[in-house]
C-alpha cells in the first residue's frame, strides 16, 4: 500500500527501536503559574499523528517500513505528581534498557529531570550529554520542595552524577530568562546558545548540529529535550507560556530530523503542547516532530548498514 500511514506501523508495547510513551501531567506547570492544559497532550498528539505521514515519503530518500516503532502507552495520569515522575523515570529506563529510543510526549516540561534520570542511571553519566531547546531556561529552585515545569535542567544541573560541561541550553530568549538564572548555568559549565546568536549564524538546525556534534566529542549519550514554546507563537501557539519570537516550524522539524539522524541521540522529549490553548496547529507540529524524528533514525539504519 503506497500510501500507509506512519500510525499504522506503531504496535502496542514496548519493544521497538522507537518507544513512544506518554506523560499526561500538567501539575508541574501549575506549580510554576503556568496554564493547565498540558495534561492532555499525549491524546491529542496521537490524534494527529494517526492524521499524518506517509511511510514511504517520496520526497526522502529514507523509508519507515524497516522501522520498529512502539507506543508504550501513558504514564498513569491518575498517579501524584512525583509518583508520576518516579515512575516516568522507571519506565524509561526500561525502555532504555532494552535498546529502544525513548519519545516521551508530555506533558510539562518537568518530566525532563525524571528523564534525565533514567539516562545517567544506564549509561556512563559522564557520557551523558542533554540539549534543552526550549525559550527558556528551566533553572528555577523547587517551589516548596516540589519539582516544576521551570526546575528540570537546575535537577540536572545539581545532580552529583552529571557533568555540567555536557549542557547545552539552545534557543533561549533572553526576555525571557532571569540574569541570576544565565549566570547559574555559566557557574555549572553549561552554555547558553541564545535564539540571537542562532539567527545570525544562519539555519538553525546548522547551530544544533554543531552544538550536538560538540557535545558528541565527549558523550556517547546524547539526550534532546524539546520545549514547544521554543517555536514562535506563529507556528506553535498551543504551549502553556507562548512567545512572539522563536524558532520557524521549519526549523523545529529539521532539528527533529537532525536529532533523529545522530547515531548518539538516544533519547528525546517533547514538552508542553497545550490543546486546551490550541489545538491543531501545534498538534500538527508535535506529529511532525515525531515523523521526522523517526525518519532521521531511518536514515541512520541505512548509513550503520
Ligand atoms: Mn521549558
């Protein structure tokens, strides 16, 4: 059948060199002031990914029908916001361990720590690199104890096992983020690549290669973490906390690809789609990612081949 369906490839279950699992919790983002909405961004991811992408795409010289893509299901959206966190971080393990490529749609983009996690409790955490590309900085303290939509990265930061000189906070908008927060990152060894400094150096996906391929050097694990509000407001106006400036769709789903592509990305996480603010424009986009995610990993088969 020519015209199958990337959807129609998934299977149930966890085995797969591609696992989608999904994080429907908003908590986080409500203890950060956010808005709420994002706890039904894994259903509404799915009913736009059954609406897209072609398996054979005569556009690309790679072809999905070689891939094994799984869809493990949701974490429990029942459970206590930090008993779905210990639990995100179980089940991605897992997946991990079974050499699947976790895809984790949330969701807040609290569940970044708890992926994280998982990541530096498997591999060699001095191997472990993370890109955030996100508008934001997400290095806020906890609030009362309580982990957020603006903690993660400063988690990761303070977590004994990983190196803060494999950090790469990508796209940030400087009207967005405090001082005290870019100086904090600067202190752990991180580096910032502002959404100025990408746009002067030309495409954006040419800056993300070269961050990945810098982190690369050091790190055999490489985790991207993907914020929806790094896309302007134009393109993806369904997040909790929209921007008017931002990254192009276009450059959204190259950067997907690229990340796809890298023999050393082993995990990757989509945060913050909000359908309750809007719904199919940043749903199309957050199924475009995952397309081009899995065309990129496509590509990478054939060239270990
Ligand atoms: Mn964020």
């Amino acid at each position: 059948m020519s015209d199958a369906k990337l959807w129609q490839r998934i299977r149930s279950g966890t085995e797969g060199q591609i696992v989608l699992l999904g994080f429907p919790h908003d908590e986080g983002v409500k203890v950060n002031g956010g808005r709420e909405g994002a706890s039904k961004g894994p259903d509404h991811f799915r009913y736009w990914l059954k609406r897209f992408g072609t398996v054979h795409n005569p556009e690309a010289a790679e072809d999905l029908s070689s891939l094994a893509i799984a869809d493990a299901g949701d974490i429990s959206a029942k459970l206590p916001l930090e008993e779905a966190h210990a639990e995100l971080a179980s089940r991605v393990q897992s997946i991990l361990k079974a050499g699947g490529i976790p895809f984790v749609v949330g969701g807040g983009n609290d569940q970044s720590y708890p992926n994280a996690s998982a990541l530096l409790t498997c591999k060699d955490a001095k191997e472990v690199g993370v890109v955030n590309v996100d508008a934001h900085l997400d290095v806020r303290p906890l609030k009362d104890g309580r982990a957020h939509s603006g903690s993660s990265f400063r988690q990761l930061l303070e977590d004994p096992r990983f190196h803060g000189e494999n950090f790469i906070e990508f796209a940030a908008q400087g009207s967005q983020c405090g001082r005290e927060h870019a100086d904090y990152i600067r202190s752990k060894q991180g580096r910032i690549l502002w959404l100025s400094d990408i746009e002067q150096q030309g495409h954006a996906v040419d800056s993300f290669q070269a961050s990945l391929g810098n982190l690369a050097w050091d790190c055999s694990c490489l985790f991207v973490s993907f914020d929806l509000d790094s896309v302007a407001g134009c393109d993806a106006p369904g997040v909790s906390c929209p921007g008017i400036l931002g990254l192009s769709a276009k450059d959204a789903v190259s950067i997907a690809y690229y990340s796809g592509s890298h023999p050393s990305v082993c995990l990757f996480d989509l945060s913050e789609y909000n359908p309750l603010i809007e719904d199919e424009r940043t749903g199309r986009l957050a199924a475009a990612l995952f397309y081009y995610f899995c065309l990129g990993v496509a590509a990478r088969k054939e060239t270990s081949l």
